[in-house]
C-alpha cells in the first residue's frame, strides 16, 4: 500500500477523532504530524506491521493526540469530555448516515512484505 493511498482512505476519519478527543475546531495539524511520522519510516513500518499497518497507524495518531490532551492534576488524561462528544457524534451519524463505516485497509496486491 501507498502511503498517499493510505490517507486518502484515513484521514477523516484520523481528524473526526482527534477533534473529539482534544475539543479543537482544526485537529488537522495533529493528524499532520502523525502522517509526518508515517510517513518518514514508511519503508519500515510497512514491512513491520504488515498486515497491522492500520493498527500501527491508529496507535501513532493515538499517541500524538494523548500528548495534548488535558490532563488530571496527577496526571492521567480526562477523557471524559470526549466520551460524551463521541456519544453525542455517534448519536447524529445514526440519524444521517453521512459517512460509511471505516474503510478496511488492504494492501496492494503484489506489494513487497
């Protein structure tokens, strides 16, 4: 799979989560960054999560996010702010239906492993 490809697919749904996790209008700086990341150890990480690339992604975009969001005073992330913007999501995409599910990610055939 192409890196560009694998954007293309994921970024939507990278910045849907970002935003409702930090409670910021423009995440897209964030998803950015992890992108970046990817991106420069491609090669690698290709050849090392296949076929968990998805997942490898997911916990890079994870990871970037966490280190930005508000924090307990001793220290452990509140995410109970984006527990109740992820229902409140849920619940709208329910009613319209804009988006379908996540895509699954496949590689291309014939790719190097």
């Amino acid at each position: 799979m192409e890196h560009h490809g694998f954007i293309e697919q994921m970024e939507h749904y990278y910045t849907a989560y970002a935003r409702a996790l930090l409670h910021i209008e423009r995440p897209e700086r964030i998803v950015a960054e992890a992108f970046d990341i990817l991106w420069a150890g491609w090669d690698e990480a290709e050849a090392a999560a296949v076929p968990n690339l998805p997942r490898y992604a997911w916990r890079l975009l994870r990871s970037r996010a966490l280190l930005r969001v508000r924090r307990h005073p001793d220290g452990r992330p509140n995410l109970r702010p984006a527990a109740f913007m992820t229902v409140a999501q849920s619940r709208i995409a329910a009613r319209t239906s804009a988006r379908p599910a996540v895509p699954q990610v496949r590689l291309v055939p014939g790719a190097a492993r």
